[in-house]
C-alpha cells in the first residue's frame, strides 16, 4: 500500500464515499434514464441532465 490510512480516516471517508455513490446513481443514472424515456416526444429534458450536473 503507497498510503498509510489509518482506521479513523477510513470512518471519516467512509460517509463522503456513499454521499457520492447515492449522487452517482440517483443524478446521473436514474435521472438520465427517466429523461431517456421521455425523449422521443420532448427531447429538451435530455439537454437538461448534462447542464444541472456541471455545477
């Protein structure tokens, strides 16, 4: 291992870690997917999803 991780910064990284899992999943898959659906009769939700996730 090149880092020495002790087991309180495992703890500390370990809520970060799973905030940024749920904003993975819930912004960038299901909200793609649920825009996916609706683009073949409004296609302007689809240009939406890449502009709200550059902040």
């Amino acid at each position: 291992m090149q880092f020495e991780v002790t087991e309180e910064e495992r703890k500390k990284a370990k809520i970060p870690h799973d905030l940024f899992l749920v904003n993975l999943i819930n912004n960038h898959i299901l909200i793609f997917v649920a825009t996916l659906g609706m683009a073949s009769s409004w296609a302007w939700p689809m240009l939406a999803v890449p502009l709200a996730n550059c902040r």
